[in-house]
C-alpha cells in the first residue's frame, strides 16, 4: 500500500456484513483433460503469507461452485484444499483446487467434489441454487 485511496474494483475484500470482511470466489466446473478428470480451481485467495501478509485480508470466504445445473454457495473454513503456488503466492494469493475422480461423469464428480468439501471439514454449505430457477 502507497497510502493512496483504492478504487471500488481494488478493494481487499468483497462486502462486509456485521464488519466482517468478507471475500467471495467463484469457479465454473471445468474438465482437466489432462488428469481426464472434472474440477474447481480458485485463485487469489489472500491468506496468510510470511514476506506479503500477516493475516487475511478478509475474515470470512465464500466459494461459489458454478456447475451445469446449480450454484453451490459454501463457506470456506480458510484451510481445507488451500495450496500455495510458489513464488507466485505472496504476490498473488493462494490457491483451493478440487477435483472429482477420474473418468467420471460431471454429476458424480461434482458430488464427489461436494463429499470431499464437506465432510471433515470446517466448510460448510450455505445455500444451493438450481440455475433453471434464475
């Protein structure tokens, strides 16, 4: 920071609700035709990160799951699925990446996706909307 204001598009989180910052991310399933396997990446999440940031630059996160026929809307606990990325990291924020089982088709890769997210985890899912409602 340079002391400089920060424009509405810059600011380090998304909304604050009862003043907690929140930060919200969102990543459509995508098929790795590499690993032949369906997931969800998100990138720049601002955790932690010893050189760039004490703390988080937000006190809640919230992942949103863009799938073929619903938005999966969860709330992260901050360190299930998170990775750094390298030198990268520090500068642009870590990484959650998720993925379903190989060869599997993309509606039992997204529940296995959702299993994996929720189960033994802090995270917990807030809300479900089916995109034939919108």
């Amino acid at each position: 920071m340079n002391g400089c204001r920060r424009g509405k598009n810059q600011s380090e989180c998304d909304w604050l609700i009862d003043g907690r910052r929140v930060e919200c991310k969102s990543s459509q399933l995508r098929w790795w035709s590499k690993d032949q396997r369906w997931g969800f990446q998100f990138t720049g999440i601002k955790l932690p990160y010893h050189g760039f940031r004490q703390s988080a630059v937000f006190d809640d996160l919230i992942l949103v799951l863009y799938s073929p026929s619903m938005l999966h809307i969860i709330k992260h606990d901050l360190t299930s699925r998170v990775s750094t990325r390298g030198s990268l990291t520090g500068p642009q924020g870590h990484i959650i990446t998720i993925g379903g089982r190989k060869h599997q088709h993309w509606g039992e890769a997204l529940s296995n996706i959702l299993h994996k997210l929720l189960t033994g985890t802090g995270c917990e899912q807030v809300a479900k909307l089916r995109l034939d409602d919108m």
